[in-house]
C-alpha cells in the first residue's frame, strides 16, 4: 500500500477525477477528506470506498478562504495532521455564460474548416467576457489553489514532510480557444506550483502539477458530438481518458513512487499534447 497511514485532503472529490483520487488513495491506505461544494456529493464519494471509514466528507466553497480555515480547523481536530492534498475542485464553465452559443460557433467553424472555403465564424469568447465569468474561474481554480496550499503547508511545516498536487490541465500547456479564462487560471495553477515547489522543498515538502488531457468526466459530458469528435481526432490514443488514469497520476506523485518530483507537471493526456 503507497499510502499507508497518511492523511489526505482531496477537493472537488465528489465527481469525476476527485472521486476516483479519493477512492485509489483509500483503497492505498490513506484516510480521505473528501471535499466538495456539494456535501451530498462528498458523502457519496465516501460512502463508496471500499472502506467508507476511511474516509471524511468536509463541505467548503474553496475559492472562500473563509470556508477552507473552516474546514482545515476540522481536518486538524478530527486528524491532527495533513501528508496529502490534491486541489482539484473545478468548474469548466461559470453562470451566466452562453456555453451553447460559444459551442455552436465553435462547430461551425469546424464545418468551414473542412468545407475549405476559410473561416467567417468567429469565437469571440474573450470580447463577451463578463467581469464575473473571470472572476469566478479564477477564484474557484486559483484562489482555491492558494487557500487550500497555504492552510496545508502551516500543517505540513510542523512536520517538514508532505506532498501536494494540483490539477491544470492541457488548457494551460496548448491554450484551449472556447475557455480563455480556465486557461489562464490553469496555466496560473502551473505557475504556482513551481514556486511553491522552489519555496519549500527545504522544508521535504513536494508540489506538483497534473495537466489532463480530455478525461471522461461530467464535466466534460456535455460536449457536443463534433467538438467531441474533433478532440478524439487531435488524440493519437484515439479516446478520451478516464478518471482512473488521472488517479493513478496523483498516486505516483503523492506517494514515495514520485519522491525526486517537485515543480513538474505529468500530462496524462493520449498525446494530445507532446511538448
Ligand atoms: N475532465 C477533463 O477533461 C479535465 C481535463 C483537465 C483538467 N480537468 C480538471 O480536473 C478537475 C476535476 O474535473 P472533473 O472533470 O472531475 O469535473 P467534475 O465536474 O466531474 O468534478 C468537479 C468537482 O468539483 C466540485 N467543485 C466545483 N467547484 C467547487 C468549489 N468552489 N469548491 C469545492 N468543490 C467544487 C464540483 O462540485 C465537482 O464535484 C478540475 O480542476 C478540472 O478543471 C478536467
């Protein structure tokens, strides 16, 4: 077991890719906190582990620093101390957007591309852009970042060890033109964690990055069939990836397996991107 003992926090646990991290690091015997906005969602995650006492839903809006000390002076009372944390918590799209729109145009553009006659239709994602729509991609990727790491690493400073992994994504590395702002927060997210990782590797604390490709997820279900079609297309692998690949990831750099990485990114992506 590579996580045997140790205590881990994972954000936005209750779907998708925090899910399937918080499953693989109980079934490696971790004790789970299992974030998420939505506690219903948390609980479920916890209730199935193969084992559900090793896990702990905790609710907090992670880009409210206010929540996440809350949630941190529970995780101490209850745990004492932190090893692990995965700040994972996202969205791929904020209220108050027109996601169908934007996707429509994007589809459109992918018919003139290949009817041969050049492009017309414009995305024009950055121009519409709310004040709100920014902040809140940023606040929610970003901002829950720095909040969950800086209340992570004041437990992890006491007993010099730990390791923490964030979740980018290929959006920071190639630029993905329908989400300029989760771009910039991930690409932000990258950033960070070669700072951090600088910063406290003195103190046998690791920070890394993941930066999946597309991963079958609910976040990503409701991509149209040809923008689908067009991301499978730009995949060598031929298929989005799962979950599990993205977990198997974070186990590899939050357990001992990954004890020489500190302020690297790992792209679990089919080849999509090869940079
Ligand atoms: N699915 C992909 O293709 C893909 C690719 C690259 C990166 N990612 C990143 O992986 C992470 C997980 O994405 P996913 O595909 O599993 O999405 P998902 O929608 O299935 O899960 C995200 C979870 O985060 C929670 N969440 C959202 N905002 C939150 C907040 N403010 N505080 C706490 N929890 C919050 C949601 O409730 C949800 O349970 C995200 O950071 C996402 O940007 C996903």
């Amino acid at each position: 077991m590579k996580l045997e003992g140790r205590i881990a926090l994972v954000t936005g646990g209750g779907s998708g890719i925090g899910r399937a991290i918080a499953h693989l690091f109980a079934d490696e015997g971790a004790l789970v906190v299992v974030n998420d906005v939505r506690l219903e969602a948390a609980e479920k995650t916890v209730k199935e582990m193969r084992d559900p006492g090793r896990g702990r839903a905790l609710q907090a809006d992670v880009a409210d620093s206010g929540q996440v000390r809350t949630m941190f002076v529970a995780l101490e009372r209850e745990f004492g101390a932190l090893d692990v944390l995965v700040n994972n918590a996202g969205v791929a799209t904020t209220s108050g957007e027109d996601r169908e729109a934007i996707a429509k145009r994007a589809e459109t553009r992918i018919m003139e591309t290949l009817g041969g006659q050049g492009v017309e239709t414009h995305l024009d994602v950055t121009q519409h852009l709310s004040d709100e729509a920014w902040r809140r991609m940023l606040a929610v990727h970003l901002d829950g970042t720095f909040f969950c790491t800086r209340e992570a690493l004041r437990l992890m400073s006491r007993r010099n060890r730990g390791a923490i992994v964030n979740i980018s994504s290929v959006a920071a590395l190639m630029g993905l033109e329908t989400v300029p702002h989760y771009s910039a927060a991930k690409g932000a997210i990258l950033s960070f964690t070669r700072a951090v990782a600088r910063e406290v590797a003195s103190r046998g604390i690791r920070v890394n990055a993941i930066c999946p490709g597309f991963i079958d997820t609910p976040m990503t279900q409701p991509m149209p069939p040809l923008l689908r079609a067009a991301a499978l297309a730009r995949t060598p692998l031929g298929r989005n990836g799962e979950p599990r690949e993205v977990a198997a990831t974070a186990l590899f750099l939050a357990s001992d397996d990954g004890s020489f990485f500190t302020g690297q990114w790992l792209s679990p992506n089919g080849g999509l991107f090869t940079g």
